[in-house]
C-alpha cells in the first residue's frame, strides 16, 4: 500500500511538470526545450542566461510582483523575495547589464506573451493549451 | 546663497518625487526592447580640516591646511540607454556632474561615462566594445552609480580623498584602472557556483608623437568565483606601460572577497597592490560589514591608503567610517556616514605635511532612481 502510494506520488511529480507544487513553468510551444533544469531557470530570471542551447534568445516573464504565484516561483526557483528581485533588476539595469524580465498583468497575458514568442518563458498556477507546460529537473 | 537655496530646493523636489511611484522607460516593439533608466543625487559634505601641499613660484613645497568647510552639491544626473536585439546590445550612459551650481563657475561637467555595443555568442563568450568601465575589483566597472553602493563614497583604492595630487613626482591617480575598450567575457554557470571571467584591452597614454602606439595599451584581467550561491571571491590584474605619469611598466593585482549571510549580512574586504618599474609600490585595502535591518543598512569600514612616494600619503592614511543607508522607498535612498582620517607616523622620512594627524568628515546623501 505504502509502495504504490509512493509509486503514485513519483508519477504524479513526473507527469504534472513541477517538483515544487504553486505553479508550472511554460514555454512557445515551438521552444524544442522539453525539461529545464533549475539552475538554468534561476540563470534566466537572474538574467545570466540568455540563449537557450538552439541559439534562440530567452525572454523571461514574470507575473506583476505583488502576485503570490510570482512569490513562490521566486523564493523556491531564484531563492530571492519578489521584493529583493525588484531592486536587483534595478541593479542590473542601472549597472547596464540587462532590464528586468518583461511583466505579464494577469496569467492570461501571461499565456499569450510566451505563445507569441519563441524564445520566452515564464510561469502560471497552470497550464494552457496555446502554451507548453516542461517539467522542472 | 543662490547655490544654496537651489541645493536646497533640489533635495525638497526629490523627496516629494519619491512620494509617487515611477518607473524606468522600458519598451519593447518586436525583437527591439528599448529601456531608459537613470538616477540623480544630491550630496553634502563636512569636513573638519584638510591637508594640502602647495608649490610656490621658487618651486618649493609648502605644507599647510584648509579650515573647517562644508558644501551641498548636486553631484550626479545619470542616464542608462539601452537597446536590445537578440543578441546585440548597445548601452550608452551619460553622467552631468555638478551642473546644479548657479555661480557658473564652469565646474559642470557632462560625460559619456560608458558607451558599448555587445553581441552575445553564448553564455561563455560575450564580446564588448566601445568605451568600458574596466572590471576590476568590486566596483569599479559601477564606479559612478552610486545607487549601487551602501555608501556614499567608495574606497580609497577607487576614488582617492580630494588634494592627493601634489604636483611633483606623483599623480592624482586611483589604484584601479580607468577605462577599457575592448572585452571579452563569459560566465560557468553552475548548480551553487558560478565562475565570471574578463579580459580587456585599454587605451594607455599617447606616445609624445602623437600616435597611438600599441606598447603604451594596457591589458588586464578579472576572475570572479561564486560559491554555494553567497560566497564570492575574486582576483583582478592590469598592466600598462607608459600610462599617465610615465614611471615605466606598471601593474595592478587585486584580490577581492564578499560573504553574505542571508540578506542580513554582507562582508566586502579587498587589497590592490600598485607596482611601478620606477617607484616604490603603493597599496590600500579596506574592509566593510554592513547589515540589512528593514530599510535601514548600517555599516562599519576601515580603509588604509599608502603611498611612499607622495609627500602627503607617505605616512599612509587610515579612514574609519560609520554610517548607514535608509531606503525611503524603491527610488528613493538617504546615507549618512562619519569618518575618521589619521595619518600614521612611520619610520620613514616624515611626511612634508606635518599640518595635521586627523581629519574628520560627515558625509549624506540622497539618491532618486527612476
């Protein structure tokens, strides 16, 4: 009982796309990117990682900051407050060395900015079917 | 008076700015992603005395020191343009400097303080051209953006105290190099570590012909490691021969630390060693724990400067600084800091400026980012 339990469990984390329950990271459903791993996801939204492994460039979105699935993307991927990524992309923007990801007012507009372009990711509490949902390694 | 009220009036005007939310210019129209952002300050300064070194008419050096004075000046007025497209960038920042003064004393200054293009091949390779801040040490390639820093002024090894220059057989010169004009970089990016890498080419001082010779360039080099995500250690090294003050090869080493606990604390320590071919080496290093309590961010350094062969510097002067930060609102930021000077005694031949041993200082300052 307690193996299939946890046999149940394994699959449902493999199959849902996210180890970290809240949310889902999406994708263009061109991006030929079928995982990501965590690192590469905390890079991008740190604005270090620029190109996905294709050559495409990343443009990351994130939700408006006082959004709750924005916190818990931020403090479990970034390890980072919402409120400590604002003044960081300020900094970073000040220093010459990136602007801040582009910000989605809602998850809908979320949904239609990653769809329409190929080189962008983000995140939402789910999926959508203009979108593709990859799991997070 | 008119300088004054001015100053004043600027201050009122940024802190009733920073009442109202604002934000950077950014916008994004296909592949081109446009941004303007920028900040100004305001700074005041006391200071209790200063040593100068003068040479009279006869050419002789003659010690003394300036009274208690005091001065409110807008220092900056910044503006980052940036435009973006797939992997090309290209960043133009502006600085005006002292250009609130009334008096027209003609102490206003505008500069292109960094103008760049960059293409980004990978994530290992990034090529940079233009005119750069050279990366060395902590803060040298951010020099001037001072909303990037807890305190209101750097450390001596990049912005030497006022009056250094005495004319003869030294320079008013920092201790980290000015400007590049070409760079390669990347970054390893790892699970909790992270390796940065620079390497740059700059421009030296001009032949007395008048051409530009590529014995006078200048090379130079950072490395930069992070790890478990909150441990950084660094090394910086430049080289030039022939740069401003004609002494032959010199070269720079730098080492550099930063700790941070949590987002509590941060620990910043670094040392520069300035190796001349025809004078005796300089060095200065500091230290700096500054904590992270709500929106206030104290902190306490010490800052040692040694320079053998300026007359002012030879007995080496210690700075202990206290202050903090206070983030008014995501725009908005004040410091405070007091410090100390003393020039230490040594066994050396003393000093030509027995004018002083200490000298105190009060700096603040307000910061609007937008």
């Amino acid at each position: 009982m307690l193996k299939t339990a946890f046999m149940l469990f394994l699959l449902s984390v493999t199959f849902t796309g996210t180890s970290f329950g809240g949310f889902v990271v999406i994708v263009n459903k061109e991006n030929p990117v079928s995982k990501i791993k965590k690192r590469d996801l905390k890079n991008i939204y740190r604005l270090k990682k620029t190109t996905w492994k294709s050559g495409l460039p990343i443009h990351p979105v994130n939700l408006k900051p006082e959004d709750s699935v924005r916190e818990d993307f931020s403090k479990k991927i970034v390890k980072k407050t919402s409120q400590s990524m604002i003044k960081f992309y300020l900094k970073r923007a000040l220093s010459g060395e990136g602007q801040a990801p582009e910000t989605a007012k809602s998850e809908a507009e979320m949904f239609k900015i990653v769809s329409g372009n190929k080189g962008a990711v983000g995140y939402a509490s789910r999926g959508d079917d203009s979108v593709k949902t990859v799991p997070v390694e | 008076m008119k300088r004054v009220s001015l100053s004043v009036g600027f201050f009122v005007l940024l802190f009733l700015s920073g009442v109202q939310s604002a934000s950077a210019v950014k916008l994004e129209a296909g592949e081109w992603d446009f941004g303007i952002n920028g900040f100004m300050d305001g700074v005041y300064t006391w200071m209790s005395n200063m040593p100068m070194v003068m040479t009279n008419s006869s050419g002789m050096q003659m010690a003394g020191k300036m009274p208690e004075q005091s001065s409110l000046d807008q220092e900056h007025m910044n503006l980052l343009f940036g435009v973006k497209r797939n992997k090309i960038r290209v960043n133009i920042n502006v600085d005006a400097r002292n250009n609130y003064t009334s008096e027209g004393d003609g102490r206003g200054n505008l500069k292109f303080e960094e103008i760049y293009g960059e293409y980004t091949l990978n994530d290992f390779v990034r090529i940079r051209t233009g005119t750069i801040l050279a990366p060395f040490g902590l803060y040298n390639s951010v020099r001037y953006i001072t909303p990037l820093f807890a305190t209101v002024v750097l450390p001596q090894m990049y912005e030497m105290p006022g009056n250094y220059d005495i004319g003869t057989d030294s320079i008013n010169k920092n201790f980290t190099p000015s400007k590049a004009s070409f760079m390669l970089s990347g970054d390893y990016l790892g699970d909790s570590t992270e390796i940065n890498y620079y390497l740059y080419i700059s421009n030296g001082k001009r032949a007395k012909s008048g051409r530009d010779e590529n014995l006078d360039k200048g090379f130079g080099g950072r490395l930069r490691g992070t790890f478990l995500d909150n441990y950084k250690l660094g090394f910086s090294y430049y080289t030039v021969k022939n740069d401003e003050d004609s002494l032959g090869q010199e070269r720079l080493y730098g080492a550099d630390i930063e700790l941070n606990l949590e987002e509590l604390l941060k620990f910043e320590a670094e040392y520069v060693l300035d190796n001349f071919g025809k004078r005796k080496n300089r060095h200065t290093y500091y230290a700096r724990l500054t904590a992270y309590i709500g929106t206030f961010s104290p902190f306490v350094a010490y800052d040692y400067a040694d320079d053998d062969a300026n007359a002012l510097y030879k007995r080496g002067q210690t700075r202990y600084s206290v202050g903090t930060g206070y983030n008014v609102s995501n725009l908005v930021t004040i410091k405070a800091e007091y410090h100390y000077h003393k020039f230490s005694d040594k066994d050396t031949a003393p000093a030509l400026v027995s004018g002083t041993d200490t000298i105190d200082m009060f700096r603040a300052s307000v910061i609007y980012v937008f």
